[in-house]
C-alpha cells in the first residue's frame, strides 16, 4: 500500500508540474500579446467577470478574444494547482498515517 501511494504521489506532483509549465506557457504567451498591444489592466479583474467585460473588453473590444483567453488560462492554472496540491497533500497524509500505523 505504502508503495502505491508513493508511486500516486509521485505521479501527481509531475501532472502538477506538468500542468503549470502547459498553462504558464499560455498565459505567458497571451500576456505578451497583451503587452505588444499596450492593454493594461488591473489583476484583480481576471477574477471579477463582470467588471472584466464592463472596464476593460468595453475598452478593448478588438482585443476580447486575447483577454478572456489570458483571463481563462490564468484561472484554469490556479485551479488544477489547488486540486493536485490538495489530492497531494492528502495523499501524503494517508502516507504518514500508514507508515506509523501500518
């Protein structure tokens, strides 16, 4: 059993890696579009839909395509790093408990 959380655990933390670098490099690739473009934009409004659309895509209408996608791609890595850090975390537990009484 000790094993096979080890191997799970293992796993997890390189899809974790592997998620980050895939979503960093989106999100990097969609900030310096918007950066070549000269939008700005405050990061709190990545996470606020509403004045995202009413603040900046009113402002930017030809580039909407390019924030919502920064915007998405930014939310999706915060997201799958939560989830795989927790089922890491977890895992991890479930490791320790078996390892004092296991």
């Amino acid at each position: 059993m000790e094993s096979t959380l080890m191997y799970l655990i293992i796993f997890l933390f390189v899809l974790l890696l592997g998620v980050n670098i895939y979503f960093r490099i989106k999100v990097i690739r969609a900030f310096n579009l918007l950066k070549n473009q000269r939008i700005q934009f405050d990061a709190a409004l990545v996470f606020q839909k509403e004045k995202l659309k009413n603040e900046v895509l009113n402002k930017y209408p030809a580039q909407a395509d390019t924030i919502l996608s920064f915007a998405r791609y930014l939310k999706y890595s915060i997201s799958m790093a939560i989830v795989l850090i927790a089922l890491i975390t977890l895992f991890g537990g479930v490791l320790m408990y078996y390892r004092q009484h296991g």
